[in-house]
C-alpha cells in the first residue's frame, strides 16, 4: 500500500448520489478525506499531490466478467498471462476483477483456480484479482456461444465441494445452466456459501429461471446473449431476467453485443443497482486484428470484433470497461453517478465487498480512476498504489 499517500485535488469526484468539486487524500491504501473545495487549507501533508485539471475521479472499475487482453488469456494459467491481463485493464480504469475460465476439462480449470491462488498470495502489482468466475461447463448445449462443445455436462457439486475445500474463498461466482439436472442443488449449495451463482450458456424456460432465483441464484451474464429470449407467451430466461428484481443483469456496452434500444428497455426494466458493466473481454482486447484463439476454439478478430473461425459466433469482446463508460454516456441518459454505479458500485456489492470498495468514501480502499475532461483515463489507483499513469 502506499503508505506515504496522495492528495487529488481540482477534480469532480464522483459519489454515490451525487457529484461535488473538490480533493480527495488518501493514506496507507485507504481514502482518508474527501473536501468539498478545491484544495484543503494549509499545505499538503501529502507527499504527492495530483492537479485533477478539472477531470473526473471515479471509483475504480470492477469487472466480475472477463477473460483475458493484451494477448494473454486466464487459461493461461501463468503470472506472466496475469500480469498482462491485469496491466492492460488498470490502464483503462478496473482495479478489480475476477478471473474468468472457459468450459474446459476439470484438468485445465484446477490448473487456472491453483495459478489464481498463488497469485493472490503474493503482490499483485497492477488490478486485483479478487477471485475466480467459472463460465462453465455446466452448460446448455443449445446456447453454446464460443463455448467448447466437447467439455459441457451437468453440474458436478462434488467438483464445487473439493475446489472450495482446496481454495476456500477463491471461487466468487459460477455460470451455468439452471434447467440442468443438479442445478438447483449446487445453486443452494452455493448461495450457503455466498458464491454468486448466475443462469448463463441457458435455454431456461421462465419458471425454470424463477425456481433458480428461489434457490439464489442472483445474477445473469452477458444479458441478451447466449439465453433463451423473450417470448410474449413463453417469457423464457430473458423475461425472468428482465422482470425479476432479485437478479443482477451484466451488460456488455460495446454496440456489438447488444443494440443501444435493447440497452435501454434494460435499464428501463431494472434498478439501477441491478445491473452490472462487464467487458467478456478475451485476449485479443487491446491487439490488432488478426487470429486468436478462445478457450481453445479458434477466433478471427476484424475492426475489434471477436468472431469464431466455425460458424461466426460472437467469441467474447475486445471492451475496456472505460470504452464501456463511454459508450453509455453517449447512447443513454444515464448520468456519470449512474454508470459509476453500474461500473463500480453494483459489482462490489454483488460480491460482498462493497464495505471496502466500489464507491468514493472516507475509509474505504483508494480504489480509483481520474479522467480528464474527455472521459480518458489518466491514472489509475489500486489499493492507493498507482497502477497506470499515462504519459
């Protein structure tokens, strides 16, 4: 942590309600001040201080979904992969994030849930890892996206009980299939232990969706794609999704995933704490065009969009969560405190961490980003350490 602390000052902060023009100081990883004025009385205590220029200091970025960048995957099972995930995603305002798998065999995600682990137990130096997200594989063979075919199967809660024992707090969110038999079992096995347990990769019929949120499951990844959609007589999990305020919609906001209107008949439909900025991002995010792969399924990127090489699924995204800040504050009304929220807020809550992060507030972590006037980020803080600086 550093120690030595920080005042940002000449800056619009923004909180949780609203939006004030002041500083912000921290001290030893933590926000220890927050002034409603340009610059506190007296000469700084600090022993750096930061000239905001009029910008804007945002919590920092938390994405519960994402897979990889700058050309490095989490399957990669290596700190050097995580390294690059993780630098190149501070340096476009996350400071936390969980490590997402691929359906893959038992082998290769053992080898991801060990690899996270010694990576948290040592010095992450750019954004945290907070745990893992497995996507997977306890799937829907129907809404396979650019999932591999080969590894789905039903829900193995003897799997979940051996990495929980093996990794205790590691795993903070499992995607699968609620209508698979087993399903509802593992979700209330899970919800006992808050992991967050989110339908995905479903072809859940409506009841089927509501019985899962019974038994707590609490989330829905990639809202829109890879589920069953709306019916008028048969609402399906996009319906459940939509109408039931127990579940925390993701969204991917890159224009590519889902149209701007379906954009907002979700948020016109959810609280605004029910919904959840995500990237999906996969290791060609932050490269150029060319051929990548994605949990071993071959994937062509053109003009920054990630298809399957067979068959031409979307194959993840090339997002940043800040292109995705951007994104909203053009194509809806969302205001900067809103999207703030949906980017920051809503996910630390989601994972029970929003006590230490997620928002601007004395005492809790200095998590944050600061923007210029263009919504570019300039710097970004991680635990009070500075993990990107543009030049």
């Amino acid at each position: 942590m550093n120690s030595a602390g920080t005042l940002i000052h000449h800056v619009n902060i923004v909180l949780e309600d609203r939006i004030v023009f002041g500083s912000v100081r921290t001290a030893n990883g933590k926000i220890t001040e927050i002034f409603e004025a340009d610059q506190p009385a007296g000469p700084p205590d600090s022993t750096e201080v930061v000239d905001g220029d009029g910008g804007w200091l945002l919590p920092g970025f938390i994405d519960m979904h994402v897979h990889g960048g700058f050309g490095a995957d989490f399957m990669d099972a290596g700190r050097e992969s995580f390294d690059a995930i993780t630098k190149f995603h501070a340096a476009h305002g996350t400071t936390g994030m969980l490590a997402t798998t691929m359906t893959a065999s038992k082998e290769a995600i053992e080898a991801v849930l060990h690899a996270v682990a010694e990576y948290r137990a040592g010095e992450m130096p750019y954004a945290d890892l907070y745990g893992v997200h497995l996507e997977g594989p306890f799937i829907s063979e129907k809404w396979i996206g650019a999932q591999n075919p080969a590894y789905i199967m039903d829900p193995q809660l003897e799997w979940m009980k051996q990495w929980t024992e093996r990794y205790p707090g590691l795993i903070r969110q499992l995607t699968l299939a609620p209508e698979k038999d087993g399903a509802l079992e593992t979700i209330l096995w899970l919800k006992e232990r808050e992991i967050v347990t989110a339908c995905g990769h479903t072809d859940a019929l409506y009841e089927e969706i509501t019985a899962a949120a019974d038994a707590g499951l609490s989330q829905a990844v990639h809202t829109y794609n890879a589920m069953r959609g709306l019916h008028h007589r048969e609402p399906g999990t996009l319906g459940a999704v939509l109408t039931d305020g127990r579940i925390s919609a993701e969204l991917i906001a890159d224009g590519l995933h889902v149209h701007p209107a379906a954009i907002r008949l979700l948020l016109a439909a959810k609280s605004r704490d029910k919904v959840i900025l995500i990237t999906d991002a996969m290791a060609a995010a932050g490269m150029p065009d060319g051929d990548y792969s994605l949990g071993g399924l071959a994937v062509v990127v053109r003009n920054g969009e990630a298809r399957l090489k067979d068959g031409g699924a979307l194959a993840g995204s090339c997002l940043t969560m800040i292109a995705a800040v951007r994104y909203l504050l053009k194509h809806t009304e969302l205001s900067l405190t809103d999207i703030s929220r949906l980017a920051s807020g809503n996910a630390a809550r989601q994972l029970g961490i929003g006590d230490r992060t997620g928002s601007i507030a004395r005492g809790k972590y200095a998590d944050l980003v600061l923007l210029d006037k263009d919504h570019a980020v300039i710097r970004t803080w991680a635990k009070g350490r500075t993990v990107f600086a543009a030049t």
